[in-house]
C-alpha cells in the first residue's frame, strides 16, 4: 500500500521561506519532494508503509520548529 501525503509550512515573508527552504532541504535532499513557493515551503511524502510515513513527517515537522525557533528568537534577516 502506499501512502502519500502534503505538508506546506507558511511564513510570514519570501526570505523567512527562503531560509527555511535552504536549512531543511539539505537533510531532506533525495528522500523528499519539496518545493519554496513565495512564502511557503511544500513537501511531498510518498512512502510504502505507513511507519516510515509517519517517522518522515515527525522529523520534518520536529526540524521545521526548530527553524521556525531560529527565525522568531534571532530576528534573523536572509
């Protein structure tokens, strides 16, 4: 069986989803479809089972709220 699934974070500004973009993309490279769409970051999921799915998603989200701390905390300006 297959499962597939979209996750899209939203920021505030192009350079905030830029930065997001560029931080995650390097552990994400070759194991997840993404895409930086203006002020928004877009990843495809597309997995045999449902375990490797959802381990998928808890490290992406897990990774995207440490960038989301980064950006609030520092005012950090890409």
């Amino acid at each position: 069986m297959k499962i597939k699934g979209n996750i899209k974070f939203n920021y505030d500004n192009e350079d905030n989803a830029k930065l997001a973009y560029e931080s995650l993309e390097v552990d994400n490279e070759n194991y997840l479809k993404s895409e930086l769409n203006e002020n928004s970051v877009e990843y495809s999921l597309d997995y045999d089972n449902i375990g490797s799915f959802l381990r998928t998603a808890d490290d992406l989200i897990a990774s995207e709220i440490v960038v989301e701390k980064i950006i609030t905390n520092t005012n950090f300006k890409y």
